[in-house]
C-alpha cells in the first residue's frame, strides 16, 4: 500500500509545532522534576516526620518512585488511544493531568495537619504525574517527528527533548530562588508550594499553545489508509495497537527498553540523587547544590540539538553508544569532584554528565519513532521508553541512597551506573540504524492485511 509521503511544512508551521511541543514537555518536566527537587530537599520532613533524616529521604525518594510505576500504564493508555484518534488530543489531556496534580500538591496539607493521610494523598498525586508523563512523550516527540523534514529529524525531534533540562532549569531555578530568599523555616512552611502551584499558570499557556497546532499529517495519511481498508469487502479487523507491537515490533521494544536504562539512571543520579549526596557527604549547602545543577541544564538545554544534529550526519547509534559510554567512564571522576566541596568542580561534575547524557537524549526521540510504523507508533516508542524508566529511572535515586546509606562510599553507586551503561551499548549495538527511514513507508505492519501481502514491509517491521 505505497503512497507519497506527506509534504514537510512550511518552516514557520514547523517552528510552531516545535514549541507546542517543547513549551508542553517542558511544563511537564518542570512538574515532574519540581517533586524530585522537593522530595530530595523537604518531603522528608513535611510528610514522613520522625524518621531518621536519610530514612526519611528514603521513603520521600519511595513516593518519587511510584510516579514512574504508573508511566507504563500512561504509556499503554495514552498509547493506544493517541495511534486511534490521533497525537494531538492525547496530548492535551496528559497536560491537564499532570498541571491539575502538580497544583494540587501544592494545596496538598501535611503530615502535621492531617497525619497519615498527607502522604497517602502525596501518593495518589504522584501517580496521576506519572501516568500523564508516561502518556506524554511519546505524543510530543512523534508531532515533531511526524511533521518535520526527514534530513533533519534528529535534530528537530530533539527539541521536545530539551523539555526535560528545561523543565529542570525551570524547577531548579524557581526552588533555588525561593531557598535564597526565604529562610529555611520559610521555605519549610509555605514556600515550597510556591513551585507548584505556579503549574496552574504554566498550564494555561501550555494549552493556548498546544491547541494551535494542526494534527500529525503522517498520522493522517495512515488514518485515511485504514478506513479505506474498511470499506473494502474483504477487510479484516484492524488488531489493536498494543497487540501489533508485540507481534511486529517485540525486539524493537527490548532495544528501546535496553537503551533507556544508562541515560535514564545516570540522569536522576546526576541531577536528583547529587542533591542529596552533595548535601550530606560533601558538606555542600542545599543551595551550592541546586546552583550547580542549575548551571549545568542550561549547558544540557544547549548541547542537545547540537547532538541531535550530529545524528543526521553520523547516524544515531554513533551519537548515543559515545553518550552511554562517556557516561559510564564519567562517574567516578564525577564523585571524585563533588567530594571536594568545590563549587567549580560541583559544576564541572554535573556539566561533564548532562553534556554526555544529552548524547544518548538527543537521537533517542527520532531514533525510536524511526523503530515503530505510523499506526502503532505511539504505543511501541511509548511501551518502550516507559517500561524502561520502572526499572531505570524509578528507583535510581533510592538504590544511590541505599548504597549510600550502606557502604559510605560512592564506589557503588559509580559501579551501579556503570553497569547500566554497558546494558545500554549492548542494546544499541544491536540495533540497526534508522536514520534513512521513511517514516510514512514504515507502514504495514499495523495493517491489518496479513504480513506476506507485504513483504518488504514485512521485513521493515
């Protein structure tokens, strides 16, 4: 079933629909990292008071946790329902999701006011965060991928990437301002809720935006594709899409998966475990730490087009097996540098990391949407990024902790990384370049013809 791809639009359309998507994922990143930082930093005292302080930070880091429980079911839901009505749509309701909760945290009493129920409730918010954001970045980065140039789709779909180091800058920034201004009993009694209910604000400009922008027209083509196919007399029930990815795209998933867990885990250990280890093993101050992060996703915001662009040049297996090696190699001299107390050696330890994180981030949006045909697309990028984050991402900041709270030393939290580094070189060694791919001919494996009425799809898939 061969047809021309859509025309690319027009530059002007396109810088659009690349800010609808970077101001959403942005505003998402800003509300899921906002809880990171909090968790790291207060959690543990408004709502699991009475514990011993690294214990306590255990189980705020449990509650951080359970947001990404709930990204797979996200990305099962918002999957299945964005390859059936279209990206747009599912993208708008993850934004209300996680705006309203992110807000409502911000209300939230504590465990001073309401006791047991504080953290109950803490946790009930945290997974409808992480159900939208398992919903979300799929959406986001097939809008771009789908709409833009395909010489230049790395660099393009990399754009709603810089969502999450801007989404980071942003809560980083907003909580380190409040810290600098407010005294500690301040900010542990009323300005914490200042970050979050701030969302109610982002939201609002991330829909007005976010309506603005037409549908995938890839996403459209398909669509038409498959209601012809029903008129036709002898068309055969269309499967769902969670059931064609697994039939079609299962090794694709378990790259997608397998490449996910050193950029994940190294990410929230070099930007949520560090304000805890920076705090309590290098004698460094809450605010010399979120500082350094702070400076550091600027620099991230910065590199990861250049990344992404290099991808279209080189391919994007080079670009991420360099980030997940350099990552690996970068963890110890990382400890060794935030162990001197220094605020030049905290910035160059977190620089260093995100500048070769943003290696693996950069390809990853046009890398897995390349993997995926158009009407599965959403559930197979999303299954295979959001399972990953339940055993990467999930509990990196609580097994840095553990080891931490365990062995006193950083050794095992550099050896735990490094590990997942060499799962993720594994992965991506093992897959194929995706580069040249079409994405609007990557196409019959969702059809519900069977597979040798299209061979070369077939093989495609």
């Amino acid at each position: 079933m061969a047809s021309a791809s859509p025309a690319p639009p027009p530059p002007a359309n396109l810088r659009r629909i690349v800010a609808a998507s970077l101001i959403g994922t942005t505003i998402e990143w800003y509300d899921f990292f906002l809880y990171g930082s909090a968790a790291a930093l207060v959690f543990n005292k408004l709502f699991f008071p009475g514990s011993d302080p690294l214990v306590g930070t255990l189980l705020s880091f449990l509650t951080y946790a359970v947001g990404f429980a709930a990204r797979p079911l996200g990305a099962l839901v918002f999957g299945h329902y964005g390859d059936r009505l279209g990206r747009k749509k599912l993208l708008v309701l993850s934004l209300l999701l996680m705006g309203g909760a992110t807000f409502a945290i911000g209300l939230l009493p504590t465990h001073a006011t309401i006791g047991t129920a504080a953290p109950v409730l803490l946790t009930v918010l945290r997974l409808v965060q992480g159900f939208a954001l398992g919903g979300e970045w799929g959406g986001a980065v097939l809008l771009v991928s789908e709409h833009g140039d395909a010489r230049r789709r790395g660099f393009w779909a990399s754009w709603p990437q810089t969502g999450a180091p801007a989404g980071q800058l942003l809560a980083t920034g907003v909580l380190s301002f409040l810290t600098a201004v407010l005294s500690d009993s301040a900010f542990g009694n009323w300005g914490w809720r200042i970050p979050f209910l701030l969302s109610g604000v982002l939201v609002i400009v991330g829909l007005w935006i976010r309506l603005s922008v037409d549908e995938s027209p890839v996403f459209k083509q398909a669509l038409a594709q498959a209601e012809a196919r029903k008129a036709t007399r002898d068309a055969v029930a269309e499967k769902l899409p969670l059931v064609s990815v697994l039939r079609h795209h299962w090794r694709d998933v378990l790259v997608a998966m397998g490449a996910r867990m050193a950029e994940n885990i190294s990410y929230y250990v070099i930007t949520a475990f560090i304000l805890v280890y920076a705090t309590t093993s290098a004698g460094v101050s809450k605010q010399t730490a979120l500082n350094a992060v702070l400076i550091a996703s600027a620099v991230h915001f910065a590199v990861i087009p250049l990344w992404g662009a290099l991808s279209d040049r080189i391919g994007r297996r080079p670009v991420y097996l360099l980030g997940a090696a350099g990552v690996g190699l970068w963890m110890f001299p990382f400890f060794s540098l935030i162990d001197t107390g220094g605020f030049g050696n905290l910035i160059l330890a977190v620089t260093v990391g995100l500048v070769l994180h943003g290696a693996m981030y950069a390809p990853q949006a046009a890398f897995f949407s390349e993997m995926f045909a158009t009407r599965m697309r959403y559930s197979g990028a999303s299954i295979g990024a959001q399972f990953a984050s339940v055993a990467a991402g999930a509990p990196a900041p609580l097994i840095a902790t553990a080891l931490l709270s365990d062995y006193g030393s950083s050794t095992p939290i550099s050896l735990y990384v490094i590990a997942a580094a060499v799962v993720t070189i594994v992965a991506v060694g093992l897959a194929k370049e995706t580069r040249h791919r079409d994405l609007s001919d990557v196409e019959a494996a969702d059809d519900a013809e069977p597979a040798a009425a299209h061979p070369a799809d077939a093989r495609t898939a």
